[in-house]
C-alpha cells in the first residue's frame, strides 16, 4: 500500500509540475529559421534581374516584419544559355542537401521547365513572380506563378494592334528563347492581319542590321519585338531608327532594362512596351518601391518583379504559419486560401494550374520613363 501511494505522490508531483512549473511566458523553442530558396541569375546578362529578385525578397522579409525568421538560400543559375542544366543542379541541392520546402523561382522559363521535374517529385512548392506561358502552365502542380501568362502578353499585342491602331501589316523580331518564341506563338495565332516578316534572331547579339534591312523591305506598319534578356533590343531599336525604320515599335517589359536608354539613346523615345500589370494606385507599393531605392541605392529594374517577390514572400510565410514546413502542405493552403487575395500586385487568385491570372498594361516610353497609354 505505501508504494501505491508513492507511486501516486510522485504522479501528483509530475502533474502540478506540468501545470504550474513551467513559465507560461516562455517563448518555444526556436527550432531554425525559415528556409526559403531562391533559385536565380547573379551572373552573366540577366544578373541585373536575379539581383533584383533577392534584393525584392529580403526587403521584403524585412517589410514583414520576418528578416530574424527567416533564410535565404540562393543558388545562381547564371546566363540564358546553359541554364536548364545548372537549373537542375541548384533544385536537387536545395530539396536534397538544405532541405528547402519552398522556393522563389527568379528563372526564365527554360530554367522553370528544367528544374520542374525535380521541385514536382519532391513535392516542393516553387513559385515564380516572372511571366510565364502555357508551357509553365503544364509544368507540373507545384508550380506556380503570381506574374502575368506569356499567352496573354502575345494575344494583346495581337488585338491591340488590329483593334486599337488599325493595323494591317505587321513584322515580327524574335529572341531565339522559350520565353519568347511562346510569346510570339500566341501573337501568330491571335493577329487577324498579315505577318510581312519574321526574324528569330539570337538573343546576346550587338549588329541586327541584316535581319532589320530585311524587314525594311517588306514595308511594315509596325514592328513587335520579343526580347529574352533586353540586351538585343538596345540594339535593334538603336539600329532600327538608323535604318531608316520610323514605323511604330512595340516590345516587352524586358525591352526597357537598365540599359536601353544608354544605348539607343533618343531612338528609344516612343517605343511601346507591354508592361505586367500591379496596384500602381497603392500608397503600399509606392513606399515599398521608395524603400527599395533607399536600401540600395537605385531604382527597382524591373517594378513587378520586386512587387511580385514582395507578395511571394509574404503568401509563402502565411502559408508555412498556417500549416507548417511542409511543400505539399503549402502547396495545399495556397491553392485553398489565395482566392481573391490582396497583395501587391493586385487581387490574386490561383486557379488548378497556379496561375494568378494578371495581364499586361500598354505604356509608351516619354523623356525616359513608361507612360501608360490611355
């Protein structure tokens, strides 16, 4: 009988131990940071952008509050050229070696395509604030993109130019890259008038003046030019008007990079450029863009990509607080509960493939800057 009740003693001790000797004021404890990956270009053409991107993502983690919470692990995938292999290697080692469950996708598209299989068998959530088409569409389910379709930046060009200037004639000048020859490919299909020409032409190149004679002759009422990394439209622009060509020139945002004004000079004033829509209207982004030059010292290159990294970090956060460190939980919560959900970049709301569905804006360049187009 004694051992019973010093048996039961000892439980009482336990249990009032449990209940009253612990401070309830006691924070958790901290079991790591959070991980959160970034795979993106620091080196070669398109550095400019990836720096812009991890630039965005720890202002971000800043802005929110989060900078002591969380980690970023950040893996270059250099130059346009070779990405998809190195694109591969930097997925398997954030999901093999860091153990990462969610990843900031700052790639172009052959990099997205390539590391997909890898980020989709781990079941880890990747999220691009870039454009993307409907080859990133299939790209496997734990893809996702909160930055405009690449089929819409082909099939508004495409109506605008027959529908809102009557355009008839048209000539088309192509990166040589997935990205935008998908562009181009929506445009084909979309254009109700006649395509006089169309050059694909490599990307990095510095002397187009053989492929713009060639749409010179062929007398065009504009000119749609898709650009993979911006360097090729500093000078087919400058080119172009040296030629002679004075017709209309339309191009995506990646026309006007840090560089275009430097380089085309004057011959860039009145290029048309498609720009991915955000809340150009929110005092939020303005202080957030206002913030960025602070911090470091220039203006964001590319504005929707730091506001579109600004909402990944911070849905990527809600997410793992709701549901925990988990891919496929978070990949779970997104497609849930990013519904109508405001952010930066406007109202996002994933559908089954994790597309946000934002468009392009028509701006004009005037005296250096992007004037939206009325």
């Amino acid at each position: 009988m004694k051992k019973f009740y010093l048996a039961l003693a000892v439980i009482i001790i336990i249990v009032l131990v449990v209940l009253f000797g612990v401070d309830k004021n006691q924070k958790p404890q901290n079991l790591g940071k959070i991980k959160i990956g970034i795979i993106t270009m620091q080196t070669g053409g398109l550095a400019f952008l990836g720096e812009n991107i991890i630039n965005s993502a720890k202002l971000a983690a800043q802005k929110l509050g989060r900078a002591d919470d969380v980690e970023f692990v950040i893996e270059d995938v250099g130059n346009l050229e070779g990405q998809g292999q190195s694109a591969v290697s930097a997925a398997q080692k954030l999901v093999n070696v860091d153990k990462v469950q969610f990843v900031i996708d700052g790639m172009t598209s052959n990099g997205t395509l390539a590391a997909a299989p890898v980020i989709n068998a781990a079941k880890v959530t990747m999220i691009t604030p870039l454009t993307g088409g409907q080859n990133i569409d299939e790209s496997g389910e734990y893809i996702f993109r909160n930055g405009p379709s690449d089929i819409l930046g082909g099939v508004i060009p495409a109506k605008d130019m027959t529908d809102k200037f009557g355009f008839k004639k048209v000539a088309l000048i192509t990166d040589n890259a997935e990205y935008t020859l998908d562009i181009v490919k929506h445009f084909r299909d979309t254009f109700t008038g006649t395509i006089v020409s169309d050059q694909v032409v490599q990307p990095d190149g510095k002397d187009y003046r053989t492929d713009l004679t060639k749409i010179k002759t062929t007398n065009p009422e504009a000119i749609f030019l898709n650009t993979a990394t911006g360097v090729s439209a500093r000078y087919i622009i400058k080119q172009a008007r040296e030629l002679g060509v004075k017709v209309p020139i339309f191009a995506n945002f990646l026309a006007y990079g840090p560089d275009l004004l430097s380089v085309a000079g004057s011959s860039a004033e009145g290029v048309y450029i498609y720009d991915p829509e955000f809340d150009q209207t929110s005092s939020d982004v303005a202080d957030f863009l206002t913030e960025y030059k602070k911090e470091f010292g220039f203006d964001s290159p590319i504005t929707f990509h730091t506001i579109g990294t600004y909402d990944d970090v911070k849905m990527g956060l809600e997410a793992i607080d709701a549901v925990g460190y988990d891919g496929q939980k978070i990949h779970d919560y997104l497609l849930k509960n990013i519904q109508n959900w405001k952010g930066y970049n406007g109202t996002v709301s994933f559908d089954a493939q994790g597309n946000s569905g934002t468009g392009f804006i028509l701006k004009q360049i005037k005296d250096g800057k992007l004037v939206v187009v009325k």
